[in-house]
C-alpha cells in the first residue's frame, strides 16, 4: 500500500476571542468545522472520521469532551479520535488526522482543535495548586520568563527584540479578521511602556487567553487533484514530525531544545530542504511569548545559534522580509491554546494555497506549520506545498 | 448559523445565555515512593537527592525515575543547602490563588552537587539586584513549622559569596 | 527517618464554571425558567427533548423548536439506594429516563418515590418544579408519580 | 496494509489501590517488563504514544511527566490521546502504516483509587443536561441493564453467568483484582448497589497500567517466535445522549466488528472490554460471536478496570493468547464513553 499524498481542501476557523457568549461548545466547534467543510465543497456525509485535540479538560471541565461533541462533528458511525500534547496538541492533531490519510486507511478526514477557555480561566487550569509541590508562582510566564532571561545572556540579544516581536505580530493581526486582538494604536512605546509582569516578558508581549476553533478537511491525492481541477489548489503536505523530550533533566537546554531541532530536522528532509531561509517562503511559529521568536529561529535552523535576534532586528521576519513569519498575527494575536498549533498548520496551508486574504505573501510556495507545548519539550511540524510532492 | 424557530411562549422573553455549573472534585494526592522519602527528609531540614544508575547525575527532588533514562534511581545523594541562580524572573501579575507581595522574585536554583535547578522564591534582596550566578542559600521557616513540603525551605537569600564562575552553570541555562 | 512513610494528601479541583449555552440548549432552558419544557424537531420528524443542536443521524443543525409536556412515562430506570454528592437527592432516588408527552425521545431526570417497589417502567410521572427557577437544568426538583397514573 | 503484530504485553498486578508509587514509578517496570518481552531496547523503539486521562489524575497534562518511564531521550517521536490506550495502540498502528516507524511501544495507565471514580466519571456527560445532575456511570449502566432486561435480551441469571466466569477465568491471570469461585446462584442472592446492578457487576476499582509492543514486517518475526498479526481494526462512535441511542443493543461495535471482518473467519478467543457484566452480553451479540468462542480467559474488566489501559490490556491479553500458541485468531475489544458510546475492535491472527 505504500504512503498516499495528503492534500489540504479545506480550512476553517473561527473569530477568536475572549468570550464567545453566543455559542455552546459544541456551537464553538461546529462553526470552525463547518467552514472548513464549506471551504471544501463537501458535507458532513463526505466525512470518513473525525480527529479532535484540545489542551486540559479541566480548562472546559468536561472530561473527553469528544464524547459529547461526536454529534456536532459529525461523527456518529464513524472513527472518531481524540489527541492532547499539551500546547503541541493543535499540530499534532493534523498530524495524526493526515497519517490516516497517507497511511490509505480514510479517504477524506475532519480534523478540529479548540479551546473555550472562557468556561474557566486559563490562569486557574494552567497553575493548580498541587499538594507537597512548591506552588506555580508565577504561571506560565513565570516559568518561561527564565528561559528567555537565558537566551537574552546566551545570545547577547537587546532587550527591544522581544518588542519589535510583538509590534510586528499585533500588526500583522489587524490584516487578520479572525485575529482576537486587534489593536489599531499599537506602536513600539506602547509596547514598551505595558507592564512588565514576568520580567523580561511585558503585558504585551505575552499571548492573551481565547476561545476559538480551526479545522481542516485533509484528502488524498485523488481530492487533491479534484480541488485543484476546480480551481481550489489544495495545500499539498510535504513532510511531518514529532519530538518529545522530558520536562526537566540535568543538562536539558530550555533556550535551544534538541527535540525542536531534531524535529526541524526531520521535517526538512521529509521536503527535500536543505536550506530552510531559502528554501521556506513563510513560517506560522508557536509564539506565546514575543521572545519565542529568535529562540525559534535559532532551533528551526533559519540562523545560526545566537544570531535569530538579528533576524527580528534586520525586519526579516516581517511581512516584507525574506522569512515573513506569522502573518496572521499569531499565538501572541489569538491563542484558545488547544486549537493554537492546529492555527499554525492551517495559517501555513492557507498561504500556499493563496487564500490568505490581507496578510497573504504573494507567491509563497512552501510554508512550515510548528507548534510546541510543555515546558519547550513537544513538537510537532508539518511542511506544505502548492507544488504535489515527488512521492 | 441557522435561525431558530421557538415555540410562541418563548416570544419576548429574556433568553437565558449561560448556566453556572460549579464543580468540585476530592482526591487523594499520592506523591509516590521516592518523592515522599525526598519530603521526609525535608520535614528534617534535609534536602536528598538521587543518582542515576546510568548516567550519574543527581536529581533533587529526588523522582525515582531518571528522565532521560527511563530507569529506577536509588542511591541517595544529601545536598547542601546552598546553590547558584542559573536563571530567574520578576513577577509583577497577580494570578489565581496567589498570594505574594509584588514584585518578587522566582528563580531556578542549582544546588550544589544537584545537576537540575530546582524552582523556588528569592528574597532579602531587591528585585532589581537578583541575578544569574547568584549564590544563594535556603531560608527555612521555624521548626514547628516544618513539614514534608518544598514550602519549608521560605525563600533562598544571597549567601554574600563572589557569583558562580558561567561555566560552571551554563549547561542548565 | 521511617523508611517507606507514604505521604498523601487532599487534592481538590474546584471551580465555578460559567457556560455559555447558544440559542438551542438556551431555549430549553429559559423554558425551564419559566416552568415548561421544549424540545427540537429531527431531521426524521421525531422531537428530541432535550433538544440538540445538531442531529443525532444526519448531524445537520437543527432549527424547529417545539413545546412539550411536563408529564410522561419512564422508559428505563435505576434505583440509587446511595446518592452521590450532588446528586438530585441525599435519600434514594431513582434515575430515569423519560419520555414526555410529545417527545419521541426520553430525557435524564430523577424520580422521586418513597422506594424502589414504586418504580415501573412505563409509569407516568410529572415534573416537580421548584419555586425558584433560573435557568437550569435542577429548575426541575425531579418527577414524580402522576396520581391515578398508568403503571 | 502493511503486516504489524502485537509482540508483547506488560502489566501491573491490578489493584484496589497502589499508593505505594506515582505513575511514574507504576509503569516503569511495566515498560521495563514489555521491551523485555519483546527482546528490545528502548532505542529500538520508532514511535511511543500513550493513553491517560487528567480527570482520573485530578492533574492538568499529567501525562507530560509520566513520560519519563520511558526515559525519552534522545528525543523521540511520541504522542499522546486522551482515550483508552487501545486507541493509541490504533495511532500507532496508522503510524506505521505510512513507513514511519517499524516498532512502537504504547503504554497507558489510570487510577480509580484517588477520586469518588463515579463522581469524577460524571464529568464524561454532556455539560448542560446531564453532568450537572452528576449522573454517574453506575447508574446509566443499570438503566441500561434494566432496558436489556426488560427488552429480554438477557437476563440477570445470564449477568450473574458472566461475573462468575470472569472471576472462574480470573484464577488463571496472576494480575487480575478479583478471581475465585463464584455461584451464580449465590451471586444472585446479593443486595443490589444501584438496581438492577448488584456490586459484582460493577467493575472493581483499580489502578494500573498496561503497556504493549508492536512490530512491523520481519521485525516482528525477528522479535517474535509467533507474532500476533493485525488484520482488522476499527472503531466507531455513536450519539452522545443516552436517550437518542438503543440501549439494548451496540450499534458502534456491530459497525466496527464489520469494518474489522470479524465475521470472515472464526475467532477463537474474544477479549471483551465490558465493564459491565451486561454490557458483554450486548457486545457479544453486536460481535456475532457464538458459544464456541472463549470470551474473555483473562477475567476481562470485571477481574480488573485500571481505567485507560483496560482495552489496551484485552488487546494486549488476545495477542497472548495467539502468542502461546493457545488460538489461532483472536479478537481484541475496547470501549469508551457511557454506556458503550464508543468501541474499538481488533481482529489478530497467527500465522
């Protein structure tokens, strides 16, 4: 049987932010779902089986919430299936979805990642208080914040990068409808006078809290070509990876971690990259804290270690640049975190399907998706095309 | 998203938007074997370390397991109670359940003869002053006090000793 | 120190979630509020109560709602000898399934007998409401047996 | 499809509760005892996915730090699902369906013991209608069990049958929780816990963990002096609302079983993930399997339910049995959700 081609027919997402007050869970879902199937031409009969991730239950406090959302997806007499990587969840949810595709088993998969952080609060879920452990004392900003203070001495980078991060993405956001901040007077003051709460990271440097879904419909080569021939190019994918590493371990670098390399690594040669600058027209990088950038530009290989800063200050990663990265405005502009990472692989399909709408890069060809999660220690990558791939 | 027809009694009334269902689940927490030995021992102002069987280094708390390994640890390793920031973070937010004075500082902190920085508070010193290969030593609450809890140990404070040389803390940066 | 000492302690999770419902679920639950019970129309004509908003078959959205009684018969039962914490009640109950007049579907809800040989299936019970309703789905205390009903 | 086959099968010995150890240091020598098994290392191994649930650890992403049993270093290729692990088994199985992996190691772990399991399985319902009532899985099963009883598709003397043989079957498994020599007939004669489910036909409380290795190709036969071949496998679900399904009967079974081509050869063994001793009267009928066939040898989930590795284990425990020379096809079973709202079926043959 051998691996199938897997192409990319339809994505979906919804208008992210704070509090969807207007919808139920599966409402939620179901919408990012529907536009996807609508973007695929297909209906919920098309569908062989469903793949669903998302971060904690306890962010929604309902346990395997995929039991209850197996009608909202339509799922009933079909395979559904459910993946949690923590924040990777939303890449390797396509992942997984796609490996059913390539591996001949379903013709047509739905594949959905979402969070409703507003039925409780990301702050309460991310930093419960376990017994004997010495309490979270600051979050998951806390617990970064030490990582970037490493890679600012590591690499010698200014304290404004992380700024120029930010202001580029927030901008990059409002060429983004379904973008949850959308902050028309944002400048590099305002960013740099916003709170520094987890110093090094400021207020507006780090991620807000979203509710929001994205889906994607994923074929076969022959639903590949169908869209293609009516005028739909799908986003062929070109290579997929995970790596995982333990939390913690003597020696582990949380600033460059192996396991993001390696990932990187695998991807490229999955695509037949050897130059990644060159060879990747656009990146869509999992980006909750600004500084995450350099620090991903360096663990992808796009620069060399300690020289990813240069990149941010040079102006290469902006939409103009020779590497543009996140054009949606990113993690940092939307993130409901379990369908974050599915964000990224659907944004990156998006533009080299050409569909991005204002934040497109004209002619982009080949774009990385990357999500990780943990503490800097899952990750999952996928590599699309517009071109088919050789096999 | 498709309009609703209602029957007519629902007509002009306030439609109910969201419900409260709270919930509250008990458990017995079960720290393990050798995380309840690593917290007998701070209940004596000991901090007890364990070696790797295969790759030698010492982790504190002791785990039982090596991560990168994947294999039972048991030979135990006391630590002193002095170490170096390798790196740290100033907390100027609120969150849930918190209840610290702002700004503070959380650190990860390597002890000594320990080959994982451990996270724990930095006080007695300005926010502003804390820094990387900081020396620091743990500050314990009173006897009564003490108890099987990393929360025994109140804070570290700067020993006054010259900063650890980068090199020999760089590798858990 | 004592060799092998377990420790354990309380862990709890604890929270106030607020859930916003859409219009569908928050139709049947203002009805609830205001002391009657909706359901929806299927795409095969049944109504559903409670109602759903996509159908259980074909998965398509569902639109029509519809007013149905608040008395019907148990389908299935259970008998709880020992409630759980949070459970509709602290002394035994039953829980049920039951269809209302006009559902072609049946619902969860808890039937409150003085003991299990009070139970059938197929017996008609009635919705108990509370005198203070807000939108929930405890807005019905439980049913109880109709008088003079079927059993 | 590509040939893959489950080689081995590690696992705790079950228990009411095992506070004696965190996850970590339960499935460190369940792993250890699987690669052992199976004659490899863990650098041997392409692909690692697990199956845990949060709600059972009462821990948000607990099964980042369980991953280190494995010693995953250098990084691995790894994931995770939030569903029994006999649906990592299946992402796994997909895995190397596409070339990426020729061996893959799944393990998956839960414990009963910590929480009130029945008001924390409450949290599996539908947010709106039901968890607020918190409905739990006992009392569903037992409308359930009534529906079947009164539908006349079994009776409660056939229910106490299946409790008896899985406690008679038990005797043989040094892991399972209960065994013994149980009467039906005295059986019957118990109190009821939630009517018309006496205790005994509940599942036990449990912890543990399983793990199981499979194996591509010649792999397999390299690792393995009679590797139990994967030849069907499929799963389905069905509607969440209790109300809208027929209880009596499992639709999502019957659809996987024929997905799975269960009914193209005979089986010789079944191991059935029933939590329930009704529900494997309603899964043996929805997998067409006749009287000739031995249901459930190792005691099934009545003799033992760590939750999340139970249907890994039926897989684990068919694969053995094919293993030992003892059947030649064998059928493997899962489940998930309340009441049988989802299920996963395995076909495994010798060669």
């Amino acid at each position: 049987m051998g691996k199938q081609r897997v192409a990319i027919v339809g994505i979906g997402q919804t208008h992210h932010t704070a509090v969807r007050g207007d919808v139920s869970i599966a409402g939620l879902v179901r919408e990012a779902a529907q536009r996807a199937l609508d973007d695929a031409q297909m209906s919920w009969a098309d569908i062989d089986a469903v793949v669903i991730g998302k971060a904690p239950d306890f962010f929604e406090g309902v346990m395997m919430p995929e039991l209850y959302l197996a009608d909202a997806l339509g799922a009933v007499g079909k395979p559904m299936f459910r993946v949690h990587t923590a924040g990777s969840v939303g890449g390797s949810t396509a992942i997984v979805a796609q490996d059913l595709v390539a591996a001949g088993i379903h013709e047509r998969v739905l594949t959905v990642a979402f969070e409703k952080q507003s039925e409780s609060e990301a702050m309460w879920a991310l930093s419960m208080k376990i017994p004997f452990q010495p309490p979270m004392h600051a979050g998951a900003g806390g617990y970064f914040a030490p990582h970037i203070r490493g890679y600012m001495q590591r690499s010698g980078a200014p304290d404004h990068i992380g700024i120029l991060v930010a202001l580029k993405d927030r901008q990059n956001a409002l060429k983004n409808p379904y973008a949850h901040l959308h902050e028309h007077d944002i400048t590099f003051d305002s960013v740099k006078d916003s709170m520094m709460l987890w110093d090094p990271i400021r207020y507006s440097e780090t991620c807000p809290s979203s509710d929001g879904a994205c889906a994607l419909v994923i074929t076969n080569e022959k639903g590949g070509d169908a869209a293609a021939a009516a005028g739909r190019p799908p986003a062929w994918v070109k290579g997929t990876a995970f790596r995982s590493e333990p939390t913690m371990f003597a020696g582990r670098d949380q600033v460059n971690p192996v396991g993001g390399t390696e990932c990187a690594r695998d991807v490229y040669a999955q695509a037949g990259i050897t130059d990644p600058r060159k060879q990747i027209d656009v990146v869509e990088m999992y980006v909750p804290f600004s500084w995450f950038e350099p620090m991903w530009l360096e663990n992808l290989l796009f620069a060399e270690e300690g020289q990813g800063w240069k990149m941010v200050e040079d102006g290469a990663t902006q939409m103009d640049g020779d590497l543009p990265v996140n054009c949606s405005g990113g993690v940092l502009s939307s993130n409901p975190i379990g369908a974050s990472g599915m964000l990224r692989f659907g944004e990156a399909a998006m533009q080299v399907r050409g569909q991005a709408g204002e934040h497109q890069i004209d002619g982009a060809r080949t774009a990385l998706g990357h999500a990780y999660g943990g503490g800097s220690q899952f990750f999952a990558m996928w590599i699309v095309g517009a071109d088919k791939p050789d096999s | 998203m498709s309009e609703i027809t209602l029957p007519a009694r629902l007509d002009d009334l306030e439609m109910v938007k969201s419900i409260r269902t709270p919930a509250r689940l008990e458990y017995d927490y079960m720290p393990g074997a050798a995380p309840s030995r690593f917290l007998q021992g701070v209940a004596q102002k000991r901090l007890l370390g364990q070696r790797c069987p295969v790759c030698r280094k010492v982790y504190v708390p002791a785990r039982g397991c090596c991560p990168t390994d994947g294999v039972p640890t048991e030979e135990e390793v006391e630590l002193p109670h002095v170490g170096t920031v390798t790196s740290f973070c100033v907390v100027n937010v609120q969150f849930y359940g918190q209840v610290m004075e702002l700004p503070y500082v959380s650190a990860l902190i390597l002890l000594d003869g320990s080959d994982i920085p451990l996270m724990h508070l930095i006080q007695e010193v300005d926010a502003r002053e804390v820094h990387m290969g900081q020396r620091v030593e743990a500050v314990w609450v009173p006897d009564d006090e003490i108890g099987p809890t990393l929360e025994s140990i109140k804070y570290f404070r700067p020993t006054g000793e010259p900063d650890a040389a980068w090199d020999t803390y760089k590798d858990n940066v | 120190m004592a060799d092998g000492e377990l420790l354990t302690a309380e862990l709890i999770i604890e929270y106030p979630f607020s859930r916003t419902t859409g219009p569908v679920i928050g139709a049947f639950f203002t009805a609830l509020r205001e002391g009657f019970i909706v359901g929806i129309k299927a795409s095969d004509g049944r109504v559903l109560v409670p109602p759903f908003e996509y159908d259980p078959i074909t998965s398509e959205s569902l639109t029509e709602m519809v007013e149905v009684g608040d008395a019907g018969e148990v389908v299935t039962w259970a008998w709880v000898n020992d409630p759980l914490e949070g459970q509709p009640f602290d002394r035994p109950f039953a829980f049920a399934l039951i269809k209302l007049d006009g559902a072609d579907t049946p619902m969860l809800h808890a039937v409150d007998v003085a003991d299990e040989s009070a139970m059938s299936t197929g017996m008609r019970v009635q919705a108990r409401w509370r005198a203070e309703r807000e939108g929930h789905i405890n807005d019905i205390e439980c049913f109880a047996p109709v008088d003079g009903g079927a059993s | 499809m590509r040939d893959v086959a489950i080689i081995s099968l590690g696992q705790t010995d079950h228990a009411r509760e095992r506070n004696d150890v965190n996850d970590v240091e339960m499935l460190m020598p369940v792993l250890a005892d699987a690669m052992k098994a199976a004659n490899i290392t863990k650098d041997r191994v392409d692909f690692v996915c697990s199956g845990s649930s949060d709600y059972l650890a009462g821990q948000g992403f607990s099964f980042v730090t369980t991953l280190d049993a494995f010693g995953p270093w250098p990084p691995i290729s790894e994931s995770h699902v939030d569903m029994d692990g006999a649906w990592a088994l299946y992402e796994a199985w997909v895995k190397m369906q596409s070339g990426h992996a020729d061996i893959s190691l799944i393990y998956a772990y839960g414990r009963s013991s910590p929480g009130d399991i029945r008001r924390v399985m409450s949290r599996q319902l539908d947010p709106y209608y039901t968890a607020p009532l918190w409905a739990d899985p006992v009392s569903l099963a037992a409308l359930q069990a009534r529906a079947g009883l009164e539908a006349g598709s079994f009776t409660e003397e056939q229910m106490a049958e299946v409790v008896a043989a899985s406690r008679r079957n038990a005797k043989a498994n040094p892991h399972a929780q209960l065994s013994g020599d149980a009467e039906a007939k005295a059986l019957l004669d118990e109190d009821y816990f939630v009517s018309p489910l006496h205790k005994h036909d509940c599942p036990p409380i449990t912890d543990g963990a399983a793990c199981v290795i499979i194996a591509a190709g010649d792999v397999a036969r390299e690792l393995s002096d009679r590797p139990a071949w994967i030849r069907g496998f499929d799963h389905r679900i069905e509607p969440n609302a209790l109300g809208v399904r027929d209880l009596t009967t499992s639709v999502s079974t019957r659809q996987a079983a024929d997905k799975a081509q269960v009914a193209a050869g005979g089986v010789d063994v079944a191991e059935i993930h029933a939590p329930f001793s009704h529900q494997e009267l309603i899964l043996r009928d929805a997998l067409g399997l006749g009287d000739d066939v031995s249901i459930n040898p190792s005691g099934g989930a009545l003799a033992a339910n760590p939750i999340m590795a139970a249907g890994l284990i039926r897989l684990g425990e068919a694969a053995a049995r094919i293993g030992r020379g003892e059947a030649d096809r064998a059928l493997g079973h899962a489940t998930s959700g309340v009441c049988l709202q989802q299920n996963l079926v395995c076909v495994l043959e010798g060669e």
